[in-house]
C-alpha cells in the first residue's frame, strides 16, 4: 500500500484520490477550502455524462438545460435545442459530492494550504501546518493559479483567460453566449438551480480586465440581468497552446499533475470539468496500477488530441472571416437558416459531437457553402477562411 499526497480537492484531485484509494492506497488529500463556490460555469456535458453516470444519476441539486441562445456580436440570435442536457451544478455542491465519494471510498481529507512541495528525493514530500510529510507519490491537482511546479514552469500569459463573472440571484431555463466583436472569447450566463452563474473569459493576452468588465456590464444591462445583491468573481482559465501540450512538463518521477495545474482545458470553449475528472481518473488507474508512467499515452488516447485540435483552430473561430464576416457572426447565420447545422452545433456544444470525427459528419450532410464554412473553420482543405495575423481584427 503506497501512500499518495494529493494537493487540491476539486474535481481532479477528488476523482483521482477516490481512484487510488479504491484500489486499497492511503490517500491524503488537502485542500485549502474543501467544497467551495470556485468561480466557474458548472457546466457539465454529455461525454461527461456518459463517463460518469453518477453525474446525472444523485440526489444533489443541479440544474438540466436543453436549449442555448447564441447572440452574435452584431445581436444576430438563433436558439438552438439539444438532444442531450448539460447538467449544471454549483460547484460547492459538485466539489461537495466529489470529496463525499473519495471519502467514502477511503481518502483522508484534510482542510489545509499546502505550502511548498519537494520532488528531488526518490520519495516527494509537502509542507502542510509548517511541518514536512514525504509521500510514496505526489499529486498536484491545486488549479490553475497553482504556484507548486516541480521541475516545470507556469503557464504564460498566452496560454491563459482571465475570467470575471456574477453569481446572480435569479435563474433562467436557456444557456446564453454572446460573442463580441474582435475578442477572443465570450460572454456566458449558465442558470443553476437557484442562481445564474454569469461571466465572461477573454486571452490574458490580447485583452485588460477592464476591457472584460465592459462588455460584461454592457451585456448584463442589455439583457436585463440586475447585479444588485450579485456576488462577482474573477480567476483564470488555463487556454492551452498546441506546443503547451508538448513542451510543458505535467509528469515526473515521483509526481503528476491533473486538472486545470495541468491546462487540460478545451482553449476554445473553456471546458475544464470532464478533462479534470477523466484525467484524475487515468492518473489514479495508472498509479494504482504501478505504472504511472503511463498516464501520459492513456491522456493522449482519451483526449489530449481533441483539446490539440482545438487549440489548432481556437484563434481561426474567433479572429477569422468567412467571405468578409466573422466566423462566429457567420455561424450563427448559417444556424439561423439550416436546422442540420443548428442541431451539429448543438451537438458540439453539449458534448455529443467531437471535433475529431466532425469531418465524415460534416462532408456530404450539409450544402457546399455550410461545408466549406466547416471545413475552413477546422482546416480539413485549404483555408477560405482569411488568416488574421496576431494584433489585427476581422471585420464583422
Ligand atoms: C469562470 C470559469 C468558468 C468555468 N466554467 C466551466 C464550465 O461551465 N464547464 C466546465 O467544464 N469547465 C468550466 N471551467 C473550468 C473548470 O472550472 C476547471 O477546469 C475545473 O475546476 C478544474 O478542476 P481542478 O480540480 O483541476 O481544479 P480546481 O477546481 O481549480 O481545484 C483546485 C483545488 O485546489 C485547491 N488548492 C489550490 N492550491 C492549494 C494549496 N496550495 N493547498 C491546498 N489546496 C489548494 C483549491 O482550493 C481548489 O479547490 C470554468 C472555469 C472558470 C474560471
């Protein structure tokens, strides 16, 4: 029986402890707030329901939505319907269920701030409640702000979002997303079971945090939405480069990262939750098995591919033009006019469509130019769509 250290208990640390501690592993997780509101949508998609059922299948309050209103930068909108809900919870109330399972399943689970972490020996130890413990393996599962980086480096600016929302007292039965005009990202407002998480994500790089507080204020007053009593909220989202995935360090000898410490986040929709998990649940396998050596190749074959593939054409979906518009003005057109599209779109969103296999379902399905939209869109033939270069702005 291995003893396993596990810094951070949201949703990777919690799935990869109740892995471990499963398989007859002493696991100790901390975390400095134990269940708690951490700034997100709360979103959950199909492939992660599929996954893990218990997502859908429990007690605990969460909300299902089956129809989204996108908004496009010029007020262009089209609601689209989808065939399987995203569930939404509040994460106090899904980071709560998570670390119930990890303890049940045998995890200790200890409220504290881990302060420093140390690989170089054969066995890592952690400081917690200024004392040093050695661990058999160390998992760093502490998110996207997470300052415990052996032998690797933090995320840069560019491989970063800032984010800023409202946790508003009011709720809605739609999901709304709004673009806006040469920004890279989007405005969301996910309804809860008693509340609307509301917010906007934008590249740290290309954009200010006033830049983002504008065009959430601006959306919040034209939608009607009052912040009066609102609770706001800002913290940052890891947006994965495609080299990010080959060059950054996630693995060592004595330790692995998961999660958000690992920027498994799709960088196009922001998506974190099911990587989180599923990434939580192959480190847990892999290390359980004794072989956590091959966490990497089992990431790989799930889904570090797709989140490549969407790093590949993240900056195409949001600063390229289709035959003079923006992509995401164009998108929302062509939903407008064609239910297939619509209902791909809807798929895509709610996780029942990858974008790996997106090709054979696109090629033939739809007309000649909705397929050489997509096509461009995901590069699958020379480009139609104009390349903005870094700086300058399609016109809409
Ligand atoms: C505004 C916003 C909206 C989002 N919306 C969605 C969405 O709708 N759907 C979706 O799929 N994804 C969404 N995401 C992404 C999602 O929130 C993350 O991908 C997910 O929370 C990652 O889980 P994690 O367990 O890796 O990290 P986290 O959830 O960040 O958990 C890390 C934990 O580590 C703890 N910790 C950190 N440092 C220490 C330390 N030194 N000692 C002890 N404990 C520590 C923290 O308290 C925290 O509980 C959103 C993100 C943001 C910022």
């Amino acid at each position: 029986m291995a003893e396993i250290a596990i810094v951070g208990g949201g949703p990777s640390g919690a799935m990869c402890g109740e892995q471990l501690a499963r398989a007859g592993h002493a696991v100790k997780i901390f975390d400095e707030h134990l269940a708690w509101e951490k700034p997100c949508g709360g979103g959950l998609t199909h492939k992660a329901i599929l996954r893990f059922p218990f997502l859908l299948d429990n007690p605990y309050p969460k909300k299902l939505v089956r129809s989204v209103e996108l908004i496009a930068s010029d007020e262009q909108r089209v609601t689209m319907k989808m065939a399987h809900p995203v569930v939404i919870y509040s994460r106090t109330v899904l980071n709560g269920m998570l670390l119930e399972r990890a303890q049940e399943a045998g995890c200790s689970v200890q409220r504290s701030h881990v302060i420093g972490v140390d690989t170089a020996s054969d066995k890592p130890r952690y400081c917690v409640e200024g004392e040093w413990h050695q661990a058999d393996y160390l998992v760093l599962a502490a998110g996207a702000r997470n300052q415990l980086l052996p032998d690797t480096r933090p995320l840069k600016r560019d491989e970063l979002e800032m984010t800023q929302g409202y946790f508003v007292p009011e709720t809605a039965d739609a999901i709304t997303i709004k673009f806006l005009p040469h920004f890279e990202g989007y405005i969301w407002s996910f309804p809860r079971q008693d509340h609307l998480s509301v917010g906007i994500c934008g590249s740290m790089s290309a954009h200010t945090s006033a830049e983002l507080k504008s065009h959430l204020g601006t959306f919040v007053d034209k939608q009607k939405i009052s912040t009066a009593g609102a609770k706001f909220y800002s913290h940052v989202l890891p947006s994965p480069q495609e080299h990010t995935f080959s060059q950054r360090t996630v693995v060592g000898r004595n330790w692995a990262m998961i999660g958000d410490a690992a920027a498994w986040v799709d960088p196009l929709t922001g998506e974190g939750l099911f990587y989180a998990l599923r990434s939580g649940e192959l480190l847990g396998r892999s290390v359980a098995e004794g072989c956590p050596e091959k966490y990497p190749a089992r990431v790989r074959a799930a889904f570090s591919a797709e989140l490549e593939f969407a790093a590949r054409i993240v900056r195409r979906f949001y600063r390229g033009s289709f035959l003079g518009t923006s992509v995401p003005t164009r998108m929302v057109q062509f939903m407008r006019k064609s239910p297939v599209f619509r209902q791909l779109v809807g798929d895509l969103f709610s996780g029942a469509q990858d974008y790996t296999t997106l090709k054979q379902r696109v090629l033939g399905h739809l007309g000649i130019s909705l397929s050489q939209f997509v096509s461009s869109v995901l590069s699958f033939e020379p480009s139609a769509i104009a390349r903005v270069p870094r700086g300058s702005n399609a016109s809409d």
